[in-house]
C-alpha cells in the first residue's frame, strides 16, 4: 500500500508496519 497520501495530509509516519497497523486495524473492527 502507498501511504505517502497519508503522509503528505497528515504529517503521518507509521510506528508500526503496514501489516501490523493492518492487523490491529482488522483485529480493533472485529471487536467494535
């Protein structure tokens, strides 16, 4: 995935991995 869209609105940088952030996103909406 291309998160330099991300980046460039927010000022954001990943502290985690696209794929850990991907899997606490899945595992934070299955717990919703």
């Amino acid at each position: 995935a291309d998160i330099r869209l991300a980046r460039e609105l927010l000022g954001f940088t990943p502290s985690v991995s696209f794929e850990e952030g991907l899997r606490r996103t899945l595992a934070w909406l299955r717990n919703a």
